[in-house]
C-alpha cells in the first residue's frame, strides 16, 4: 500500500511542501497547512465553497486529488487580494452588499475571477455558466451579478488609463 509522501505546491505565491496521503483531497492539506480561507461545503463537488485556482483553471479542491496537484499553483481567495490592496471585486463585493453569511463566497469570487480573466465584460448569462457550479443559500445572487457587472467596469476602466 502506498504512503503519504511530500508534495510541492505554490499556493498564493508561496513554495509550499506538503505530505499528503494517496486519497487525501486539495481541500484537506490546504484547510490543514493553515488556509481555512478555502471552505469546506458538500465535499462532492456540489456547492463550489472549496473552489481554487489551480494553474489558472477554477476547480473544486474537494474533487482534486492533492497527488494531482503536485508541482501546480494555486491561488484562494486570500491570494487574489489582501485587505489594504483588494482586488476590484473584493471592492465590488463589499460595496454592493453582495455577502450575507459569507460561505460561499472565497469560492464565487474565485470562479469570477477566472470569468474576468478571460472575459472582461461578461453578460449575465457568461456569468451564469460561471458561477453554475457555486451555490449561495441567502444573497438571491441579485448583488453578486451587480457586484460583478461594477469589477469588471473598473477593471476595463483601469486597463484603458493603462494603455
Ligand atoms: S465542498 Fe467542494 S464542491 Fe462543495
Ligand atoms: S452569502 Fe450565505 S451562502 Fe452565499
């Protein structure tokens, strides 16, 4: 039978080496080495809560075998921006009043940045089928949609001043 061995992982910048048992998940070490910002919902790929960026792609890290990941990057929530320098939809979110309890959102923020990257003025059906695998039990997703309608207006915004 194998055993756990260490794997390497770049999350949020940082070179990390981590052991990991063959059936562990990417949500189990990274909620265990500290990053709870990644949030533990159904664990079967339902609700998107764990959502990570994994070599640019939005995955479930419930669903993600941490052996799979070894040698990737990884970005949470906490990487996408920090507190004195958030990322525009961080702003967004806050100024729209689009978190209730909170749950979901590292992972819908994940999944709109991803959109965002590669869409920069997504219609509401782009952002439907973005966010398709996120579910949200309070907001109604009315503030989410609006929150990142306003990102993505700033963010094509600051692109232009940029040149
Ligand atoms: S905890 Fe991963 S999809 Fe729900
Ligand atoms: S804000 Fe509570 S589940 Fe989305």
């Amino acid at each position: 039978m194998e055993t756990s061995k260490a794997i390497k992982l770049k999350v949020n910048g940082k070179q990390l080496e981590l052991l990991a048992a063959p059936n562990s998940t990417l949500l189990e070490i990274l909620r265990n080495n500290g990053h709870v910002e990644v949030k533990c919902g159904c664990e079967k790929g339902d609700c998107g809560a764990c959502a990570v960026i994994l070599d640019g792609e939005a995955v479930d890290s419930c669903l993600t075998l941490a052996w799979i990941a070894d040698g990737s990057e990884v970005q949470t929530v906490k990487g996408i921006g920090t507190e004195a320098t958030p990322h525009p939809l961080q702003t967004a979110f806050i100024e729209e009043g689009s978190v209730q309890c909170g749950y979901c959102i590292p992972g819908i923020i994940v999944a709109a940045k991803v959109l965002l990257d590669e869409n920069p003025d997504p219609t509401d059906s782009d952002i439907r089928v973005a966010l398709s695998g996120n579910l949200c039990r309070c907001t109604g997703y009315t503030r989410i949609f609006s929150a990142i309608h306003k990102a993505a207006q700033v963010m094509r915004e600051g692109a232009q001043k940029n040149g």
